[in-house]
C-alpha cells in the first residue's frame, strides 16, 4: 500500500523478500519498508504479483518524487533491472544507471509474475521507452531475438511515448506503447495483443 504522504506498506506472504524487510519471513500487518532511507517520498507503487499467477513469489517497485526506481523481490528474469538475473533481493535495490536514472521515469508496467519472471516497461521523463526482463518471444522490442535483459534499455525509435502496457504469460507476452501521435506500437506474441 502507499500512504498519502508516499511511504510505502507491505504485509503478508515473503518467500522471495517481496515485503522488502530484509528477509523472507511472513508479516500479517502492515509494515513499513525503508526506501533510500525514505529521502523522497514514494509516487507510484507497482507489483508484478496477482490473483492469476497464484504464485507466492513477487516483484515490487516504486518510483519516488525525483523519478527514480526501486526494485524488491524476486528477480528470476531480471525484472527488478538492477543489473542481475535470478536470486531474491530483500530490500528495495535502485534500478537501471546513467540516462535511466537521469532522465527520471514517469510511467512503469509489469507483467504478471511468472515461472520465469515478468517483462517490464518504462517511459521516461522525455518520452522515451525502456523495457527489461523476460523476452521469450521478442516482447522487449530490442530487435535481439528472445535475449532477456536486466538492466532497463532503451528501445530504438520509440519516443515521445505516452503510455506503456506489459503482459506475459510464463515465457509468453506483449509490450504495447501508445505515442503521442495516437499511434499504437506492439512487440511480442499478437495472442496477446489481440
């Protein structure tokens, strides 16, 4: 949960750190997670994790007031974009370096969790898409076959981009974008698409 003053709350299953408190144990009320010492206040909360996954692992973000990323959980496709694949993180990690950072991100999507992880989008604060994580069937837009990524990309051509959408379903998904010229742009498996 994200409170009105952009603190961030976490409570119940913890089996890939996905509570953010350092560790994997179960926490049955609402507890604070610690994000770069609560420096600024968190905007926007995202999980990978919902009903239809039914799975006990999950992936969290926030992005704070100055547009950078925070990442927690688990990270089997690279989702959390710190620049690994695989494991748990515990606590909130910064995502991406450089020009992600930099530019600040106003917008994120992520696909549901799945056995192999989740496909992540990005907008930055120009308007430029970002993608990262699962990419079984080009769903990143990289033009690199199926490669994952673990650090956010940037995807050629796709500027002044408005809004994001990520799907996957286990090695399966989609990346939709709409730019601000109405146009659509789609990646991925078009059963998902359509």
């Amino acid at each position: 949960a994200l409170s009105n003053v952009g603190r961030v709350y976490c409570w119940g299953a913890n089996a890939s750190g996905q509570l953010g408190q350092g560790d994997t144990v179960a926490r049955y009320v609402m507890t604070p997670v610690t994000i770069n010492a609560n420096t600024y206040p968190i905007v926007k909360l995202y999980t990978n994790s919902s009903q239809e996954s039914n799975s006990l692992l999950a992936s969290f973000w926030a992005i704070d007031n100055q547009g950078q990323v925070w990442a927690w959980g688990d990270n089997t496709g690279g989702q959390l974009g710190n620049g690994f694949t695989g494991g748990n993180y515990y606590t909130p990690q910064h995502v991406g370096s450089g020009l992600f950072q930099s530019r600040g991100v106003t917008k994120l999507s992520a696909g549901s969790m799945s056995s192999s992880g989740s496909t992540m989008a990005a907008i930055d604060s120009t308007g430029q898409l970002w993608t990262w994580g699962v990419n079984g069937v080009g769903q990143l837009g990289q033009n690199n076959g199926n490669v994952a990524l673990n650090t956010p990309t940037q995807v050629s051509g796709m500027t002044n981009v408005i809004d994001v959408i990520a799907r996957n379903i286990t090695t399966s998904g989609a990346i939709i974008a709409l730019k601000s010229d109405k146009t659509v742009w789609a990646a991925g498996n078009g059963i998902i698409i359509g």
